[in-house]
C-alpha cells in the first residue's frame, strides 16, 4: 500500500537524515547532486554548504530548487519525500552561525544513527572549514510532500 505522508512525517524524515539529492536548473537542464544538509524545524529551512562552482553558480541564477531523501528498506517498503524551496545564499556572521548550526546538528545524526567514533565526527569538521570558507545557503522550504510504502 502506497499512500500520502502528512506534514508532520514528512519533517520527521528530513530531520532525521543527513544525506539528500540536490535538484537544480542550469541553462534549462536540470541536475541531480547528492548533498550533506541539515533541516532546521524550526525556522523551516535546509542548510547546506558548497564550493564555489556549477552547483552554486546555477541556483544564485535560477533559484528555484528542490530536495528529494527516501529510506529504502526494500522494494516493497520506502519512504521519500519531496522539499521544494528557494536558495538563499548566506553571508557575514549569519553564514558562520548557520554552519555552526549544520555542524553540529550533522554530528548529532551521525553518532546517533551510524554510533561513529568521535575520531571521524572531528575530521568532518575539519573538512568544513579548511581551504577557504565555503559557500553557505539555506533553503526555504515552500512545500513539503512525501510518500511511503509498506507492504
């Protein structure tokens, strides 16, 4: 059975994961990117982080962008959902603060879904902020729609 997931499940999904497949337009293509975010309930936003580069440059000129996380158990049993929103790149202290807020929320994910050493929850973070300071964006969520099958 196959039916629609309420607002509330929906969210429980997005917080719950940490890995989702970015969706954009570039010259009237679109692009699949899986990516690292963090959903802030709370404020009703993804937060996620990029180089410069296509990724980025595309959603500063089309800012229209969605974001698809599904668990799959097997073929008969999944869940997915669906956030569509706007990019909003950040700057300034605000851009620290939200990578702060992604950092930590991401760690807090992973030692509690995958029980990782402390040792890998540090060298992800600093993968994040060595070279240059990446690229921070949030994005607004405009709707929020899933779907789930159990057998």
């Amino acid at each position: 059975m196959i039916r629609n997931l309420q607002q509330d499940e929906c969210a429980n999904i997005l917080a719950s994961n940490y890995i989702g497949n970015l969706s954009y337009i570039y010259r009237d293509r679109p692009y699949v990117v899986p990516i690292t975010y963090f959903f802030d309930a709370q404020n009703n936003v993804i937060i996620g982080y990029s180089a410069e580069g296509h990724k980025i440059r595309a959603m500063r000129k089309n800012t229209s962008v969605s974001l698809g996380v599904s668990e799959i158990d097997s073929v008969n049993s999944w869940n997915s959902v669906l956030a569509q929103g706007t990019f909003k790149e950040l700057s300034g202290s605000n851009s620290k603060a939200q990578l702060h807020v992604f950092s930590l929320g991401v760690k807090d994910l992973i030692i509690y879904k995958e029980h990782r050493k402390l040792d890998f929850i540090s060298e992800f973070s600093s993968k994040i902020y060595k070279d240059d300071f990446p690229i921070v964006f949030q994005i607004k969520i405009d709707e929020l729609t899933g779907k789930i099958r159990n057998h």
